[in-house]
C-alpha cells in the first residue's frame, strides 16, 4: 500500500470514528434522549424587556460508547456558555444531569419522559440563591424543539422562558 492510500485510509477511519461518536447507540436508559442528538439547535427570542434578539445554540453529543451524554449551550448576546453531562443515576433508576454554566449556576437534576415530553427538574444553583424548576422539552411533528421553563418561587410556579428550537 502506498504511503498515499495509508494517509487516506488513516483519515478515513478517524472521520468514521468522529461520526461514530455523536450518532452511536446511547446507553438503553438515555434512549429518550436520542431525538436531540448529533444536531444543532437553534433558538432566536427576544429578550423579556423585547430590546434584544438573543439567538440560543444547544447540541448534545453522545460520549464514552454511549454511557454519557454531553451537553452544549450558548448565548452570545449574554456571553453565557454551558457544558453539561447526562448519566443513567442507579440508585434513582433514572437519568441525572449537572450542567455548569460560565456565570456562575449549576444546575442538577433528573430527567424523565411525560405526556410526549422530556421533564427535566431539579434544582438551579445561583450564587445568591437555589430554586426548584421543571423545564420540558417537546419534540414536534415537524421536527423543532419547544422548550418550557418553570420555577417555583414564593411558594408557587412560575413560567420562565419558553423557546422554539430549529435543527441546522
């Protein structure tokens, strides 16, 4: 073979290898989670005074043979990046998550399908402050995410954002 066809053959089988990683098989239990992945979402509102467009980016990405799922999102408007991690939680018999977000929240959590939808709740972490939430994700017919968020402040739920997500 000469070192030519090696040099693309080697290229070929980590492009493989790299396609492999977002679209493989998850782990049973995080099957619920696969309509997400391997895509790019994206996300344009306005911001709750309705001045500024914000344009929000998500992406989930399968990792470690599909034992883990890896989560991704972003604002630029609000410089606010977030990496985060779904794992199948054992002692639950559910699956977990924590994101970290660049401004300082944490958020932890489980997640699990209802009525057509991801529930994910939890707890939001601030610096001044903790809050319970409950935020859905709705995959519709034509293919976009709808995305819901609530928190439970001073003893009753309130509607956060809600966002409409388009894969690209």
């Amino acid at each position: 073979m000469s070192k030519r066809s090696l040099i693309i053959l080697i290229g070929f089988l980590i492009a493989a290898h790299g396609f492999g990683q977002t679209e493989g098989t998850l782990r049973k239990e995080l099957d619920i989670l696969k309509p997400f992945v391997g895509k790019t979402w994206l996300s344009e509102t306005k911001d709750p005074s309705g001045r500024m467009t914000l344009h929000f980016l998500l992406r989930w990405e399968s990792m470690h043979d599909g034992k883990i799922l890896k989560h991704y999102g972003e604002c630029s408007e609000l410089k606010i990046q977030t990496d985060g991690y779904f794992y199948y939680d054992p002692d639950k018999k559910e699956i977990a998550y924590l994101w970290l977000t660049s401004n300082g929240n944490i958020t932890v959590g489980h997640v699990k399908g209802e009525a057509g939808k991801l529930l994910l709740y939890g707890f939001a972490i601030f610096p001044d402050r903790k809050l319970e939430f409950r935020n859905t994700f709705e995959m519709t017919p034509e293919g976009k995410i709808v995305d819901k968020y609530f928190r439970f402040e001073d003893g009753e739920w309130k509607a956060g954002h809600s966002r409409v997500y388009t894969a690209k």
